[in-house]
C-alpha cells in the first residue's frame, strides 16, 4: 500500500514549506530541550520506565522531521538510529541535526508506507493524525517490529480541552488532522495483535496546544497581545507542571492532557 491508497491530509510539499522555515540547529545535541520541558520530560519518564538502554538496538522513526526525536532516542537510551521521511528539506534538516550532535545514523528519503526492514523500536510522534485512516498506517508501522520489538505512537490530543482551543482559536488544524483518541489508537493496536504496555494522556494541562499565531490575521493585536500572553502563560504554566513533578504529583486526564502516547509490544 502506498500513501496514494489512502487519504492523507498533507502532502511531501506542504512539510517542505513547513521545516523550511527552520534552521539546522545544535539546540537538540544536549537533552536540555526535554529536560526543560514539562511536556517533553513526561514523555521522557514515561519511556525510561519502558525501554531498556541498549545500544544494540535498532531504531527508527517514521516522518522523522528535524530528527530531534532521533537524537534523543540515541542520546537517552544509545539506540541505532535510522529516519524515514518523504520530504526531501526535512531529511536534509535532519542530516544536518544529527551531524551537529556529533551522532551517526541513517536518514532515507522515501513515503514510509513502502519501506521493508525490522527494528527493535519503532516510534512515530505526530504522524497518523495527518490521515484519514489512520489504522492503514499503524498498520504499516506495525509489520516494521521485530518480535518482541515495540512500537511507540504518540499523537496530539485534539480532543478535550486542546481540541477546543483549537476550534476555537485555529479551526483550520483539522484540515490537516484528525481528530484520534486514546480509544481510538488502543483499538487499532489491539487489533494489529500488539500487547499493550502503555496507553495514556499526558503533559498535563500544558499549553503546547495553544495556537502562538492565533489572530495573524491581526498582526497588531498578535504582536502586542497575543505573542506576550501566549509566552508568559506558556512559561508559567510550564513551571507550575514542573514543580508539580517535583512535588511526586501527575495530573493527567484526556480531557486536559496536549499529548497521548500508546506502547505496545509485538508478541516473540
Ligand atoms: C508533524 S511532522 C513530525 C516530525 C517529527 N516526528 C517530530 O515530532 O519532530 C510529520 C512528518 O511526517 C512526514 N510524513 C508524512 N507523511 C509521510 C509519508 N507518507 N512518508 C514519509 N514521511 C511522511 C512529514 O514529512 C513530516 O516531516
């Protein structure tokens, strides 16, 4: 099956716009941008308590984008790296990422419905939302695990409250996206004959999914308003996550959590 069989809401063009507008970056070499992040450092804590830190493991990650997933999965647990993204600019931006980490690892440009191979881990962040059926692509993903390998899918939450910002404030995101629950991802991951290990909302009531560019169509009322409000309630809501951790408390639910993530493991 390739991506021409089913519906998918994006095209290789529209995210070559999209990562054109990044620079290769070492900002991803250190984990510093997980660790000051409460979203990206809940992610963290829910993967070390699954994952065993083994560098003869293999890796790769489907619509690998910047890499920044890549590396991190290099860097925290010394996984064999590969990509696999069909924009042409982000798998330069990814080879240029991985080369300022200092990191070897593979980048293949190519629609990651017809890729062939095994891996120990395969991981995909942001991707399936962007498909009308998004259980033709799990599926897809699924037949890349070893035995005994596991697959990671992690996706935005658009519904609950995250949803309505976005309805509210960027009706347009569902253009591109679907709307897909945690329900929804534990029933096609069963279905595909995969054992969970995890399946949860998480990041709390962080605000990654509050649209920055909100009211472009204002500019002034963007730039003056919006920008710096949108900043200071990002920073301050990601503290209080922060010292929330600290204190040993998770508040997570579907209705409030920006992300969800399912962990499966295909049996030996
Ligand atoms: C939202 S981005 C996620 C990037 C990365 N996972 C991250 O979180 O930084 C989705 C990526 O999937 C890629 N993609 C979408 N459909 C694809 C396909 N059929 N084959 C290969 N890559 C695809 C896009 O080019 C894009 O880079």
């Amino acid at each position: 099956m390739t991506i021409a069989d089913q519906k998918e809401l994006t095209s290789a063009e529209y995210w070559n716009n999209e990562w054109r507008r990044l620079a290769p970056s070492r900002c991803y070499a250190s984990l510093d941008w997980v660790h000051r992040n409460y979203l990206y450092r809940a992610f963290d804590r829910l993967l070390s308590g699954l994952l065993p830190v083994d560098p003869d493991r293999t890796f790769i990650e489907m619509g690998s984008g910047p890499a920044r997933w890549m590396i991190y999965f290099h860097r925290r647990f010394g996984y064999r790296v590969v990509g696999c993204d069909y924009s042409e600019v982000s798998c330069d931006l990814a080879r240029r990422n991985l080369a300022a980490a200092g990191i070897v690892g593979e980048v293949m440009q190519a629609d990651f419905m017809t890729i062939e191979g095994q891996y120990d881990v395969v991981f995909s962040g942001g991707v399936v939302e962007h498909f009308d059926r998004p259980q033709d692509v799990l599926a897809a993903f699924a037949r890349l695990v070893a035995p005994g390998g596991i697959l990671i899918t992690d996706v935005p939450n658009l519904g609950g409250l995250n949803g309505l910002y976005r309805r509210l404030l960027k009706p347009e995101t569902f253009e591109t996206h679907r709307l897909v629950t945690l329900a929804d991802l534990r029933r096609i991951h069963a279905g595909l004959g995969l054992q969970e290990m995890l399946a949860t909302p998480y990041g709390s009531f962080t605000l990654g999914r509050l649209p920055t560019d909100a009211f472009r169509r204002f500019p002034r009322f963007q730039r003056t308003v919006w920008r710096p409000f949108h900043l200071v309630a990002s920073r301050g809501v990601n503290r209080a996550c922060l010292l929330m951790q600290g204190a040993g408390v998770r508040l997570d639910h579907r209705l409030i959590s920006p992300h969800l993530v399912v962990i499966s493991r295909k049996p030996v």
